[in-house]
C-alpha cells in the first residue's frame, strides 16, 4: 500500500465504527473466509468486488469466490464510501488535511 488512496481508508476505518485495518498481502486461500472484498482509487472511491475467479489448470475446475449478495454493496463498503465521499465535498471535517481548495483565479 503505497499510494495515499489505499492509505485514506486505514485511517477513516475507525471512524466509521470498524476496527483498525492492517494492510496485509492475502492468500488466495484465505478468499473463502471473506464477506466483502473491495477496490480503492483517487476516482471511484471504493467499488466492491463481486467475485474473483481462479482458473484451473489442465482438466481442473476454475474456482469461484463469491462476496456479498449479488448487485448490494456490503455494509462496511456503504460506510467507508460515505465517509470519503463526505469528506471529499466538504460535508465532513478533513481531519488530515488531504483536501485543498483549488481557486479558478
């Protein structure tokens, strides 16, 4: 994690009622264990995942992870996109200094 998008969401994850985020590398194997899964950026924000598939190799079956109920953003998505968005209009306190005003001068 080293660009500052990813990095946004350490920070606000104790804001919004979740537990500290520790960034770590993931085992594809640990995907079975996950309710959400997401993607973080400058312009989406956060988009979650639906699904990640791994193809098999040869005669064997790819394998399908599934997160959350098909088209619904999970509960922790919801939260965290409301509150960087929040922040990002100016709704919400930029409590790190992250925003700055740009003047059409």
């Amino acid at each position: 994690m080293t660009r500052i998008s990813p990095k946004i969401f350490v920070f606000y994850f104790p804001s919004v009622g979740l537990l500290p985020l520790f960034p770590r590398d993931v085992s594809v194997e640990e995907l079975k264990d996950f309710d959400e899964v997401l993607a973080v950026g400058t312009a989406v924000v956060v988009t979650p995942v639906g699904s990640a598939t791994i193809l098999g190799k040869d005669d064997e079956e790819d394998t399908v992870y599934k997160f959350g109920a098909d088209g619904e953003l999970g509960e922790t998505t919801k939260r965290l996109y409301h509150k960087v968005r929040a922040i990002q209009m100016g709704d919400e306190e930029d409590t790190h200094g992250w925003n700055m005003k740009i003047n059409n001068d």
